[in-house]
C-alpha cells in the first residue's frame, strides 16, 4: 500500500498538461486515456461541464472487478455532471484475482490525476463493485486523510484488527455507502459492513435494490453521490450549502414517507434513521427522528427484523455447510456426482423455498443459491482446472447448473473442461454455445 500513498502526499498541479488538454474537453467523456507513467494503464475520464483550474475538484475512482470502464462510470456520469466531480474509470481493474492489477490501476490513475488535473487532495472518492469493492475499502485505508468516502456494491470486508471500521472510528470526514441487490450472495456482508461502521461512529449508510449480485441502478449510484456530497458538507471538506442541503432533505423524508405508506417499514426505518444521523443540526430532521421512533415500536417492523436475524444466522450456517461440502469433496479420491453434490447442498429444498414467492426467506433462499452456483461454476471449476483435475471441474460444472445456466467467466471454464477431459455431458449440452 506504501508505493500508492506517496502519491497522495504529492501536491496537486492547476494546470492540464498540454498534451492531455489536446485530448480532454471539460463536460464531456473521454472514453480511453493512457497513463503517462504506465501506458499500460488505460482510463475513461470525464470532467464536470464547469470544470476550471481555479478551484480544486472532488474526483472519484472507479474500480469494475472486470475493467469494464466506461458502463461502470456512466452509472455516475448523471451526478457528478450536477454536482461537480471528476470521475476515472479504469480499464485495468480485476476481481478474483491477486492484488497487483488493482494497485498498479489505482496507483496510475492518483498519479494521471494529480499531475494532470485541479484536484481536491482531501476529497478523493472510491467505488467498486464485488471484489474491487472490498480493494476500494482496504486503499482508503491506506490513503486515510486524503479518501472521504467509499461506494462499495456488492462487496465488504470481514471484521479484523486495522480494517476500515477500526482505523476510521469516529472520524466524520468518511463515509461509508453500502448497496447490494437482494439476490446478492454478498447481501449480507455487505449490511454487516454497515452496522460495525454505525458501532463505530462513522457515517454510514446501506441501501438495497430489487436485483442480483450486480451495480446498482444508476439511480442509486447518484444518490451515493449525492449522499457523499452531504456528508462533505458536514465533515466540513466543503461549504455549506443551506439551499441544497434542505432541498435534498426535503426530498430524503418524502421518500421515507412514500416507503412506509407502501408497507415498507422496516425500509423506511432505515432511511429515516439515516436521515436523522446525517442532518441532526437540521430542525426538520426531527421529523424523521419521530418516525423512527414510531417504526421501531411497530409490531410489523419487529417481525420483520426478528425474520431478517433469523434467516441471517439460518444462511451463515448454510454457507458454512457450502464449504464444508467443498472441502470434503477435494478430500475424496475421485470426482464425487453432481447428484450427489447437489444432495448434501440441499439445493432441492433451497429451490423450493424460492418457488414460494416474494418473502423474505425466497430472498434469503435466491442469495443462497446464486452463493452456491458462483462456487459450483467458477471458484471451484477454475481451482481444478489449475490443478489439472478437469474431471472433478466438470463434475462442479455439472451441479451448478441444476440451479442455473453457466454464464460470463464460467463459461470459459466450461470450455476448457470439456476440451481437457474430451467429454460432452448431455447434462452440460448448449451450456454457453
């Protein structure tokens, strides 16, 4: 982490280096830049419409687990064209995978910025989605002082000594925007994330959407920004603005209300409890601070909250028997079936309990098993394959698909297995072709 944090400690130029104006206009895109330190390196830059040397801008750092660029940056484009920031997205970026490619993006793009652009130094901003998530949470850690926040999706870090929740406690110039679908294997890491950076005084907030391990919607990514602008505000990293913040205030209650009049409660609680975290000085924030009180009392809300612990600790334990199940399926001496696979894993019943329709234990039961078909058809497949053990992948490929297709990096795996073992189960037939 030491090689990127010199960086930060550089200061900031004013100036476009002639050579990088000739390519970049203020307000647009520009889809492919190379670092000038690294060609290697390659971003996507884009420049708020009002961007100019005599103030210093926020920016923020986009971190795709695939270096997919320019989709992961026009999730944001919307937001930071109405609030001015800055935004690079790299093309280098990976996920599942050794650290070298994150460091060596990240550090490429601090040094473009810094030596290219008028730039906060102490509003630096992170986003990344899955594994590039938890690499975004552990370099602000590294660049404490100079990150004042993080997007993370889909993706976070367990509890241990020196993690984020630890070195940040108490320090209100970060914040922490958590998001993640509901059919998220990482749903519930992610929530945790959430509530030790609560026990820790640091600003926070979780939001959920109705969708799979994914980004979230581009609406969400501009409300992060849009949150992370206010907490700039009371972090004291930028002026207040009254006429905005009440504005944004305003509409952060009629979306509470609007969530609780559809029955939502335990949605509502959760935005009106952030509410009154994030605008305390605010006399109208009272308002959410009543309604929190009132929700929390609710006979509706503490059923739900009770349900969501309990299916919490029913799906630990379940990921808990996922690599049980793994671990003794290395231990045998041939490639246990995939019958017999899916038996211990008791996808079976899993998929029962997500036929039964919109709850909260189908929701529990969908994160479950999207968690044990990215293990059955990629983690594991792509482990044997490195071992040259192509039999026990197929084996792991024919389990994951009896909860579904084989898809995206998975697919390739596939392939490989096939060609390895010179099979074509009829159970694998049209998997990705």
């Amino acid at each position: 982490m030491g090689t990127f944090r010199s960086w930060v400690a550089t200061a900031c130029l004013s100036v476009i280096p002639r050579a990088l104006a000739a390519q970049v206009s203020e307000g647009q895109l520009t889809e492919r830049l190379a670092s000038a330190s690294d060609p290697s390196q390659v971003y996507a830059l884009y420049l708020p419409p009002d961007y100019h040397r005599a103030r210093r801008w926020p920016i923020l750092f986009v971190l795709d687990p695939r270096g997919r660029a320019l989709p992961a940056l026009d999730l944001f484009r919307d937001a930071a064209s109405r609030l001015g920031w800055i935004i690079m997205s790299s093309y280098n970026t990976r996920s599942d995978g050794p650290p070298e490619p994150n460091l060596k993006a990240i550090n490429a793009m601090l040094r473009s910025a810094q030596e290219s652009l008028s730039i906060d130094a102490a509003r630096f901003y992170l986003a990344g989605f899955s594994g590039t998530a938890k690499a975004a949470l552990q370099f602000a850690v590294a660049l404490r002082g100079h990150v004042a926040g993080v997007i993370a999706a889909g993706g976070a870090l367990g509890f241990e000594p020196g993690g984020p929740e630890t070195v940040f406690a108490g320090d209100s110039a970060f914040a922490y925007f958590g998001a993640a679908g509901t059919g998220d294997f990482n749903y519930e890491e992610v929530v945790a994330m959430g509530d030790r950076f609560g026990g820790a005084s640091v600003p926070f907030r979780v939001v959920t959407f109705d969708g799979p391990h994914s980004w979230p919607p581009a609406g969400i990514c501009g409300d992060a920004i849009e949150w992370l602008e206010l907490r700039a505000m009371r972090g004291a990293l930028r002026s207040v603005d009254s006429a905005w913040l009440g504005a944004h205030l305003e509409a952060e209650l009629a979306r509470a209300g609007d969530l609780e009049r559809r029955g939502k409660g335990a949605e509502a609680l959760r935005l009106y409890e952030g509410i009154s975290r994030d605008y305390g000085p605010w006399p109208a924030a009272a308002v959410a601070s009543a309604r929190a009180r009132v929700l929390r009392e609710s006979s509706a809300v503490k059923r739900y909250q009770s349900e969501s612990r309990r299916l919490t600790k029913l799906y630990l334990e379940q990921a808990a028997v996922l690599r049980e199940t793994l671990l003794w399926a290395r231990s045998q001496p041939e490639s246990p079936p995939a019958e017999m696979l899916t038996r211990k894993l008791r996808i079976s019943e899993l998929r029962e309990k997500l036929e039964r329709g919109d709850s909260l234990e189908a929701a529990s039961a969908a994160r479950l098993l999207a968690r044990i078909h990215v293990w059955l058809g990629f983690y594991e497949p792509r482990t044997y394959l490195e071992r040259g053990m192509p039999e026990r992948a197929v084996s792991m490929l024919e389990a994951a698909v009896r909860i579904g297709p084989i898809q995206g990096d998975g697919c390739d795996l596939l392939r490989s297995a096939l060609v390895a073992t010179g099979r074509d189960p009829p159970s694998l037939r049209g998997e990705c072709r």
